[in-house]
C-alpha cells in the first residue's frame, strides 16, 4: 500500500499582461485632495454611443481624479430604440 500521491498542479497564475496596449484602467490615481495616489472608484457617468465614459473618484475623499472614455463596446453594441 502505497499513499496515493497526487501531484499538485498549480495553475499558471504569472499570467502577466503582455500586450502593451491593454487598456488603461486605474486602480490608483493621483488624488490632489490627499495629496498622494488613492485607490479610486470607477463610476459610470454617461452611456455614449462612441462608448461608456467612467468617472474616477477617489475612494477616500470622492474627489473626482479622472475620467476615461471605454470605447471596448462600441461598435459591437446595437442601439434598439
Ligand atoms: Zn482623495
């Protein structure tokens, strides 16, 4: 008898982004308020039909610190009005 040995398989978790043009997508932005990077949140402010445009606020202070314009559904999407 033999204790069945199982080989453990870890699944490859150095998935590092290779392309250079992934999307820019902060999670931490330069927050004048606190005067140093924050962790911010991204809130959908309009629904264009050139894409999402998001607003960052700061996590802490809701100090608005960027916006950003996600075209990644445009084209794809299908307005049914
Ligand atoms: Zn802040």
């Amino acid at each position: 008898m033999f204790g069945g040995g199982i080989p453990g398989r870890k699944p490859g978790v150095s998935a590092r982004a290779k392309s250079q043009f992934d999307e820019f997508d902060a999670s931490e932005l330069y927050c004048p308020n606190c005067r140093r990077a924050m962790p911010v949140r991204k809130r959908l402010l309009l629904i264009l039909p050139e894409g999402d445009k998001y607003e960052y606020l700061c996590a802490r202070c809701l100090t608005s610190v960027g916006e950003k314009l996600d075209k990644s559904r445009a084209g794809d999407v299908k307005l049914i009005i």
